[in-house]
C-alpha cells in the first residue's frame, strides 16, 4: 500500500476517534445534574429616617456686616476762642445727651462788641423817634414801645413792620435796618461759641483740649450716636427674590448670644457685577434695650427672616443632592424623590413635593442608592 493511502488513513481514524470523544463528553455532561443556585442574602442597612413635617418654612438669609451709627457728626467749630474749663470736659469716651453743651468757647470779647453795637443801634434809633413821630404818626406808637424794649444787655427785640415804602426807604435811608440786621447776624454768630449736642451721643475723637486755643474751621472731634444702629450687609443676588423691606432680622455676637433686631430698612437699587452681591441696609436695636451690647464698628453676624412659604419642608443641604433629589424610605428600601428647591441658605433648604408625614433619610449616606433594602430607626 502506498504510503499516501496510509497516512491518509491515519488522519481518518484520528478524525474518528475525536469525533466519538466529543460525543461521549456531551453524553456524560448531560447525565451530570444541574447545581442549585441561590441568591446571595443582602443583610438591610440601619439607617436613621425622620417623619416629613410640611407647612409654612421661614427662609433665613444669612448676613454679617459691623454696626454702624445712624447719627455721626464732625464737630466743626464756626468761631475762634479758647475752650473754657469747668463742666463736663470734652474728651473721647463722654458722653452727652441731645441739647447739652459740648464746647463752649471763651465769647467775652464777642458780648462787649456786641453790646457796643446794640448802644449805637439805641442811639441811632432815638435820634430817629421825632422824625418817625412827625412823619409817621400813624405808626409812632409801634416805634416807641420798640425802643423801649431794647437793651444792650440782650437780644434785640423784632423790628416793626415798615407800614409803606415810604416809611422802609425812611429806614434804610437812616442806617436802622442795616444796623438791625448786623447786630442780629452778630447775635447769631455769639450762640455759635457754643456747641451743644443734637442728639444722643459719645465722643469718638477729640482734637482740642479744656484751655486750648480753638480756631475757626477746626475738627475739634466727632460725635457718634449711640441710641440708633444700621448694619450694612451685603446679600447675594440668589437671596433677592426673598428678601424685602421689613423683613424682621437677628443679629448674633461671636458666642452665638442675640444681641440686636430689627429690620430690613433699604435694599439697594444695583448688584455689584464683580461679588453678584446688593447692599442691603438693616435698621437694629439692642435686645432688652441693652445698650451696651451695640457699639459702633462691632461685626455681626446673623438672619433675615422672610416671608413664609407654604406646603413646604426645611431640610439639611447635605441630603439634596446635585440633580435636587433626596432618599425617601418606603417598604424598607430607599426611594430617589426629586423635589423642587425653592431656598438656599448655607447649610438648609426649603423644598416642595414631598407629602407630610414621608419617611426622610435622615443622614448622609455615601452607598445609598435606589432600591437599597434598609432598616430605619428614629433620628435623635
């Protein structure tokens, strides 16, 4: 036989022998019962829930900003002279009431020129009686009892009413109303040696010195009030669409202790474009009327309280997630709820759509996901 025919032999019965292997290991296969399997048993996780409680959420801006005095004033003296000793002495720390004397200048040369002045006033209107008399009988009565209430000694009485222009030009042509005028404008200069306090209030900064020479023009110090606060602030434009004149605000100290409230006086007008903030103004006063606890240049911090908003629901930020959902529990598994986010602040958030009484997840749980089997307990 060839030895082509024999090797061509040779690969038909290995061919054969693979063929009939094949089939006996499927045959053995299919006698060999199928395993049982079971699925693997997930063991639920203890979660913390909290019962939803939907109604009317305050939204509570956040603030900080430093108190500021509504009434500020530089006190600016008018006249020169020396500050006069004795009394309340004019010194960073006092403090005055509105209507008491803050600086009082030495003004006895200004009262001598002054009661000179009001002498050649008498004098040039007693030279003038007879001729007023002869012209004006009519209104001599007037100019009589005008000259008798003058006195050197003190501020000149209000001047008669010229009764026709013949008698005012008869006046100015005679030098009474020039002179009139001048000594009035001279008396009212003399009260400015005297500086009382408009309102309420502490000295901030004190330039001048009980016997030191006071001059015209002068900062002798500032007078801050300390019975009416604001507070600058500034809010983000997020907050605007809440926040509105009158809205009530609390401020706190560093300890977290009110100390001050009130509210939402002004808001401004524009949005800074480089913060995306506005000014918003607040108008404060101490807690208890505890003055002390507002002063001028504090920082606070604190909310403004809004508007409520109704059917909704305050919640942690930190359970909202990034597309607006949180975790509810129902049938012991954890529900994704999309909710709609109608507030902000720093750490809360007001929300709609999630029906009283809903079991929350109430914690942070970084392997939650939909479905999740879960065990809940209540939330402390």
């Amino acid at each position: 036989m060839p030895n082509f025919m024999k090797s061509a032999l040779r690969a038909v019965a290995g061919l054969a022998i693979l063929g009939v292997g094949v089939v006996v290991m499927n045959v053995l296969i299919g006698m060999k019962p199928e395993p049982v399997i079971s699925n693997r048993p997930v063991t639920p996780r203890a979660v913390r829930s909290l019962a939803a409680e939907v109604g009317p959420c305050v939204p509570k801006t956040p603030v900080e900003g430093r108190v500021e005095s509504l009434y500020r004033m530089d006190i600016i003296t008018e006249t020169t002279g020396n500050l006069t000793i004795g009394g309340k002495e004019f010194r960073e720390g006092t403090e005055y009431t509105a209507g008491e004397v803050m600086l009082r200048l030495d003004d006895i040369e200004a009262q001598n020129q002054l009661i000179s002045q009001r002498g050649q006033f008498l004098q040039l209107l007693s030279n003038s009686l007879a001729d007023l008399q002869l012209d004006f009988p009519a209104h001599w009565t007037a100019w009589e009892s005008f000259a008798s209430e003058v006195n050197v000694e003190a501020a000149l009485p209000a001047l008669p009413e010229a009764q026709d222009d013949r008698e005012r030009l008869f006046l100015a042509n005679r030098g009474i109303l020039t002179t009139y005028h001048a000594i009035r404008s001279a008396e009212e200069r003399l009260d400015k040696y005297t500086i009382t306090a408009p309102f309420d209030g502490v000295i901030t900064l004190a330039n001048v010195r009980p016997g030191g020479l006071v001059r015209a023009g002068q900062v002798a110090g500032v007078l801050v009030g300390n019975n009416a606060f604001e507070i600058k602030t500034a809010v983000h434009a997020r907050y605007l669409t809440t926040v509105e004149q009158g809205d009530r605000v609390v401020f706190h100290d560093e300890n977290g202790r009110a100390v001050a409230n009130g509210e939402v006086q002004r808001i401004a007008g524009h949005v800074d474009p480089t913060t995306q903030s506005a000014s918003v103004f607040c108008r404060v006063r101490p807690i208890n009327g505890k003055t002390s606890l507002l002063r001028d240049g504090r920082f606070l911090s604190g909310e403004i309280e809004s508007t409520p908003i109704d059917s909704a629901l305050v919640v942690p930020l930190s359970w909202v997630d990034e597309s607006g959902r949180v975790y509810t529990i129902a049938d012991s598994k954890l529900v994704q709820r999309q909710v709609d986010i109608l507030f902000e602040s720093r750490s809360e958030a007001i929300v709609q759509g999630i029906e009283p009484g809903t079991a929350l997840l109430s914690e942070v749980l970084a392997t939650a996901f939909d479905g999740m089997p879960v065990t809940t307990e209540a939330a402390e």
